[in-house]
C-alpha cells in the first residue's frame, strides 16, 4: 500500500467511527477543522454549519470544491413502556438495509449506547407479511431497556438520534467497507487533496457541507457565500458491477479510477455537467496519467446540482468514488479510487487558470 493510501485508511477510519447524520455533523466537524486548520490561509464555520477553508492562489478567481460531512440516521421518534425505541428515518434510508442490524444511539447529553433494530418472530408473521420488506413503523430498536423508565435512565429521549454501528473494515489489499463511506469518502479525498496542493493559481475553497442527505442544504447557503467561479463536488456514486447486472448497466466500477460525471440520473432536477469543465478533467487525468472513467450516473445527485443553481449560475461537475451497496451498513469503495480522486483533484486545483474560469462563464453579445 503506497504511503498516500494509507494515510487516506487511517483518516477515514477516524472520519467514517465519527456519530454524524444530517443536522448533527459536529462530531465530524471537529476532525475536518482539525485536518483542514494545519493547510488553510483562512477557516471558518457558517451558520448552517458548513466548514469553509481557504487556500490562496496567485491570481483572482474561486475555485470551490465540496464534499458532505452527514450521513444517513434516524430520529427516535417513540419510547414504549417496555423501553423500545421507535425510529424515522434521517435521508435516504432503505428498510431493506435496516433489519436485524446494530445501530449507535446517541442521546443529547453526548452518552453513546448499542441498540439491535429488530422485528416480531418469524414465527408469527402473518403469510403476506413475511412475503414483503417491512416498513421502518414496523421495526423497533432494542437497547436493553425493559421499561420507558430504564430508557430514560440510560438518557434516551426522543429526538436523539441514532446511525448504524459498524467499523471500516479492510478487505484485501485495497477495499473496504462499513458505513457512511457516502461521503466520508469524498471527505477524506477533500482532506488530502486540500493538503497536498502547492501553489495554486486561483483561490481553492475546500467546503465540508451539512446536510446534503436531506436535500443538498449546506451546498446551497455555503455556494451563496462564496459566489465560486467553478464547483467540483466530490462524493460516491453507483457502482453496480456485481452479479446478476447487466454489463450495460455498469456505469462505472470499483478500481477502474474516479469517475468524471457527465450527468446525474436524475438529469430533470440533479446535474448535467459544464462539459467545459468535464473536458478540463479529462484532459488534466490523461496528463497526468490518473485512470478515470466517464459516468452517466444510473440515479441519485451530489451537491454541485445545487452549486451549479448559485446566484446567476455555476459551472459545476462532480468527481465521483465508485461505490457498491451505497446507504447500507456495509458500503463498499477502492482506496486506490480514493488515491487517484486525491490526485486528479490536487492537478485540477493547481492547474485551473483565470482565463479558463472567464471562458466557463458567458459571453456578453455586443
């Protein structure tokens, strides 16, 4: 393993062990103004919460480059008196992912306790109950509690939140899995890229956004702040190269490198890409011999479809990180991927000039 992906494993363990679905990212906001204030010229944090680093360039004009520090999780909703938890999901949160599986809740005063999510016996479901995913209303979370009272005296409440329990585990040599790797992924390749950049020409805003999983919300007020001349954003997308798929419905695999988005699969209210922009990451990967591949996502958006809505508009893309089994407990992504994400980001960061920028934007007709 090159010394660049290990530093990219060992900072990922720490970011994806981190408690942080939308709206309660501070654990990981901590780690990002850790990693960030050692590189940056100028930090801060914005009211929706989103932290903003500044890197200066030699000439005028803003590059901003952002990944989503959140993840999904549910909010306890109920406590029953024989100490269950009830749960509604926080973003994107299939039940198919959630049965039989351990979750983290973490209660208002900071405690962290161990909950299984769990469903009535087998043996007892009705015929066409047993034919069908059960609804997250269906499902509870047992923490060990016997009683509403003994819950709440382990400090459980409703409206604490909860996310599942897993730790990044390595498989092979380049592969791992667990959870939130959507996008503490595409936050640890911010990190690095963000650290390994010399000089670049134009100002470089690495963004750790809030609030992407339920509906891009920091990527919106932190692009309106900084009004950027261009957007990257960095984040997972679908690699569904796995048994049973058809080979023309690969639209990008683990280990073929990042891929360079063409357009989301939600083209009517997700992104289709500056192709400006996706020709200069195309010609900056072949440069540089960084492998790549060119995604026509299969579903799903990042926040550069809300970058690129800014104001009077921004030219915006998305370097993406293949991703198998994307909001489950075990998502699956190539740390080689991660390496050459780092790189094609680090060359796009130093290499983007003033003039390329005013030739994103549109012309003024005489």
């Amino acid at each position: 393993m090159s010394a660049l992906k290990e530093e990219i494993y060992s900072l990922l363990k720490k970011l994806c062990s981190a408690v942080g679905p939308s709206g309660y990212e501070d654990d990981v906001r901590g780690i990002v103004i850790d990693e960030l204030k050692k590189h940056a010229d100028q930090l801060w944090v914005d009211t929706l919460g989103n932290v903003v680093a500044v890197k200066k360039g030699r000439n005028r004009g803003k590059l901003m480059v952002a990944a989503h520090m959140d993840e999904i999780g549910m909010f306890v909703s109920h406590i029953d008196d024989n100490g269950f938890l009830r749960v509604v999901p926080i973003g994107g949160l299939p039940e198919r992912a959630l049965l039989f599986q351990r979750v983290i809740v973490k209660t208002r005063r900071g405690n962290v306790l161990r909950g299984v999510i769990g469903l009535k016996p087998p043996h007892i479901l009705k015929k066409e109950e047993m034919e069908k995913i059960p609804e997250i209303k269906d499902l509870f979370v047992d923490i060990g509690a016997s009683s509403r009272e003994e819950a709440e005296k382990m400090g459980v409440r409703v409206g604490d939140i909860a996310v599942f329990d897993r730790e990044l585990q390595l498989h092979g040599t380049n592969r791992v899995s667990g959870k939130a790797l959507d996008d503490r992924s595409g936050l640890a390749v911010l990190l690095k890229a963000f650290e390994n950049i010399g000089e670049p020409s134009v100002d470089v805003y690495a963004v750790a956004t809030v609030q992407e999983e339920v509906g891009l919300k920091g990527a919106r007020t932190s692009a309106y702040g900084i009004t950027p001349d261009a957007a990257i954003a960095l984040d997972v997308t679908v690699a569904s190269d796995v048994p049973d798929t058809p080979k023309h419905l690969w639209f990008v695999e683990l280990g073929k490198g990042p891929a360079i988005k063409v357009v989301d699969g939600r083209a009517a209210t997700g992104l289709i890409s500056n192709r400006r922009l996706v020709d200069k990451l195309i010609e900056i990967a072949e440069s540089e011999g960084i492998p790549y591949q060119v995604e026509v996502a299969a579903g799903g958006t990042t926040d550069a479809s809300i970058i690129a809505l800014n104001k009077e508009g921004v030219p915006a893309s998305t370097i993406s990180i293949p991703a198998r089994y994307i909001h489950s407990p075990v998502e699956v992504v190539d740390l080689a991927d991660m390496e050459n994400a780092v790189k094609l980001t680090k060359a796009l960061a130093e290499k983007v000039e003033p003039e390329f920028l005013e030739r994103l934007h549109g012309q003024r007709i005489k």
